[in-house]
C-alpha cells in the first residue's frame, strides 16, 4: 500500500494511505487525547476530544476519524485545541454525577485522568441535576447511568466483537440514553451473554462487576483489542489474498 | 513585615480536608512559625476575623450558615481558595441535588427512618440547625475563587504545594497528578 507523509507537531510520520491521524500519531508515541476511540472498535467520533488543527482547514478535525493525506500538517495541542478540550470535558462533568470519590473507577478513569492532564480544576457549568436509576438487574453487572458519557463504546463492543448486541441508544438530545435489548431490563436480556466486554472497554464507572467498590474496578483494556486482531488475522488465514 | 494571616473554614465536608492538612506533620511546624492561624476548625476562635491573606475553603455550601460564612470569608480575605472537592464541584455533599426537595431527604432521615428518636424535624426557624439550601452549591458558585485544590482529600503534598506558592505570592501550579479529582 502507498505510503503518505505528513507531520504531526512538526515532526516527520510517514503511514500507510487510509491510516487515521490519531493512529499515524499514536505510531511515533504522539497520544492524541480521546473518549469514544478504542482500538479494535470501529470508529463513532462522538466525544471530539481527539480534536486537531490541520494547516489550510479552519475548523478542528476529528484525529479518529480523519485519513491522512499526502502532505498534511497537523497540530495536536495548540491553545486553542486545549481549551476546546478544556470546555468539552467541564461540559462531561457537568452533565452526570461524576464523584469521582465514591467511583469505582476511580484511579484507573480515563475521564478522570484526561481532566486533570487538561488542567481541568473545577466546573463552570451547572445544569440542572437529573435523576437517573441504576440498572442492577443483572446478576453480576451493573450500569450507572449518571457516570455515563455516552461514548458508546460498549455498544460497538458488544455488538462488533461479543456479536451479542445488547447495548444500544434510545432517546435525543439530553435524553439520550443506553438501553439494553428493546429497553428491557439489562438482567431481562435474552441477548446478553455476561461476556463484560463493555466493562472492559467503558472509559468511566458507568459499567462495572457488582460488588466493585471504589477504586476497585480495573478493566482489562487489552481483552478487546486482542479478540479483535485474533479475528482478523483467523479471517486473513480463510482467505488468502 | 508582619506574618501572612491564614484561615481554614469547614463548611459541608467530612473534614477530611482538614485531615489531610494535619497530616503536613513536622511541615506544620515550619508554617506555624511562616504565617498566623487566624480562623480554623483546629483553632478557638468565634468569628472569622477581618484582613485575612489566605483562606482555605473545604466543604461544599449546603446550608444557610455556610452561605453566610462563605460571603463573609470573601469580603475579609485577599485569597480565598477552594479546598477539596466538596468546595471544588460539590462532590459527595452535593449528592442530593439530583434528589430534589431536601425536605423530602430530612423528613427520611429525622421523622420516616426505622431508627429515629424524635419523631418529627428539626425546626430551622428556631434557629438550632440551619435551613438546607435547595441545591447544594460549589463555592465558586456563590463567590470569586481566586484558585483551586482538588482532590478528595487533596494530599498532604498537594496542599503543601498550592500552599507554598500562596504564600510566596504565585499562582499554584499542580502538576497534572496533583489535580486530579477524587
């Protein structure tokens, strides 16, 4: 395949045409910052934390969702795009109940640690609480809606990877919200294998193992991408090119 | 020139932040001798004095007492800093705003629990307990914050940095690890 060569933060990145620029950064050690991307999972570009200045286009583009193009200069952390992300990540807190001290993330959160590596140190905005009820119907997984950021995430994973598709959107605008089969309860699932992929991959605590308690829950963010490259490469062995 | 004059407040909080700061240890000693205690939980005193350089602010504000002592402690301090989480963005005090009426939450608590004694509510209007606010607020919310120390409890480290730099007259500056929530 052709390769393209771009810059990113002024150094040289030479890639396959077609690569992402969050995947061409990630391949010289560059970590562009995001919620919703999660290597093995298509992508949905829902959080626009992964935000880049490109030269020669004013608005931000997605990093994860963006293909590289022969030449192209890209900006991962200007002032601009911090404060973007800055504003972006008060809005996540503002929006659900993030107590991080009573999470049982806490510790291994991605939204916790982006905050803090943003210089988020308090919320501006204050819309008006609302209440949401957890799901414990399930033996032994739980949801918590209200530390949920709508990443979707579990829902790719449970329906790309697990195949099971339990997980999905219902609702919009603030209403928005994941519902599990038709909207029945999670324990109620006919579709649900208890595989806990979604737990793996959920950048929060809004999924967790019940009986987690705080900063108890370590996913394991190797389990899906692992699974994904071992269906690729099993589907590569069946048809040879 | 005389010492920077320091004050600690408890409004709605565990005192854990409190806590944390009496683990500076033998740190502690060093600052008593830096600065004048003027207002603090860990110290005697009634009323929050006028001309205070810096004041620590932990809790969050949940009732009418911690508004007025909240409004007070901006108008006679130069920097007032928020102080934890609860003071940072409500934290665990704040847990009831998605609640709604705290009424509803007293009246569990004091009148409906299984284990209560009385059997009826403490009465704000006798002036005993103060009135709950409707929402439990941060304390940027109510008065300019001139920084912030997140953290649940911040660290004693955390404190010792932000603090540090108060007194010299910066801005703190915490690395990343040092701000994080929780």
């Amino acid at each position: 395949m052709a390769k393209v060569t771009i810059s990113i933060d002024g150094v040289e990145v030479k890639a396959e045409q077609g690569t992402t620029v969050m995947a061409a950064a990630a391949s010289v050690g560059v970590k562009i910052p995001g919620l919703c991307q999660y290597d093995g999972l298509s992508t949905h570009g829902a959080c626009r934390l992964c935000m880049v200045q490109l030269n020669g286009t004013p608005k931000p583009k997605p990093a994860c969702a963006t293909p590289i193009t022969e030449g192209m200069e890209v900006h991962t952390t200007t002032p601009r795009l911090q404060e973007h992300r800055k504003v972006l990540l008060e809005m996540l807190f503002a929006e659900g109940q993030h107590v991080c001290a009573v999470c049982v993330a806490s510790g291994a959160c991605e939204l916790q640690t982006l905050a803090a590596d943003v210089g988020v140190d308090h919320v501006s905005f204050n819309p008006p609480a609302t209440r949401q009820t957890l799901d414990l119907s399930h033996p032994y997984l739980g949801y918590d809606p209200t530390r949920c950021i709508l990443c979707t995430r579990c829902v790719r994973a449970c329906g790309e990877v697990e195949g099971a598709f339990t997980w999905g959107l219902a609702g919009r605008g603030r209403e928005v919200h994941l519902i599990t089969d038709l909207g029945t309860p999670w324990g109620e699932s006919t579709t649900c294998t208890g595989c806990g992929k979604c737990i793996s991959v959920c950048p929060t605590g809004a999924m967790f193992s019940r009986g987690t308690s705080v900063a108890e829950r370590r996913p394991r963010r190797d389990l899906v991408p692992t699974l994904t490259a071992r269906r690729d490469l099993e589907a590569a062995r069946k048809e040879p090119s | 020139m005389s010492r920077p004059r320091v004050a600690t407040v408890w409004l709605a909080g565990c005192s854990g932040c409190h806590m944390s700061f009496l683990d500076l240890d033998e740190w502690l000693v060093d600052l008593a001798q830096a600065v004048d205690l003027v207002y603090s939980p860990i110290a005697d005193v009634k009323d929050f004095p006028e001309g205070v350089d810096v004041t620590l602010v932990e809790g969050a504000v949940a009732n009418s007492d911690n508004l007025e002592l909240l409004h007070q402690v901006r108008e006679r301090s130069k920097i007032v800093v928020s102080f934890g989480d609860c003071a940072v963005h409500g934290n665990v005090s704040a847990m009831r705003n998605p609640l709604g009426d705290p009424g509803v939450l007293v009246a569990e608590a004091y009148k409906d629990a299984v284990t209560q004694l009385h059997g009826h509510l403490p009465d704000p209007e006798r002036g005993v307990v103060p009135a709950l606010l409707p929402r439990v607020l941060a304390a940027h919310e109510v008065v300019h914050i001139d920084a912030f120390l997140p953290g649940c409890p911040p660290s004693a480290e955390r404190i010792r940095t932000a603090v540090e730099a108060l007194l010299a007259g910066r801005e703190p500056e915490l690395a990343p690890e040092l701000r994080r929530f929780g």
